[in-house]
C-alpha cells in the first residue's frame, strides 16, 4: 500500500505553507496529487520525486 500524506503533512514535508500547496494545484505545479471528493492526498514518492526533480547545482539552472 502506498503512504498518502494529507495536505498538513506534505506542507510540512516540503516547509510550505498550505495556501501555496492550494495555489500551486490550481496552476498546475507542485508535487502530483490525488483527490477523493473534497480530500486532496499526496503520495510520499510523489512528494520525493518533487523534490528530486528540483534539485539545481546553479543559479543559471533556474
């Protein structure tokens, strides 16, 4: 069984604020969720991935 973090959680995680988890849904950035009815739930690999692919070396990478 794959481990779904709530939104609390994953802001927590990533050392964000809910509201920019909210706002980067709505633009279609952010770590890839999942959605049951009104519950917003995030994957721990999703969560990792995020992170993994956001990694720079330089400021010129950005």
């Amino acid at each position: 069984m794959k481990i779904l973090l709530n939104e609390t959680e994953t802001a927590e995680q990533l050392s964000l604020k809910k509201n920019t988890l909210r706002k980067w849904r709505c633009l279609g950035k952010g770590p890839s969720f999942v959605k049951f009815g009104s519950a917003v739930r995030y994957e721990q690999a999703a969560i990792i991935a995020f992170i993994n692919d956001n990694i720079k070396h330089s400021t010129s990478e950005v």
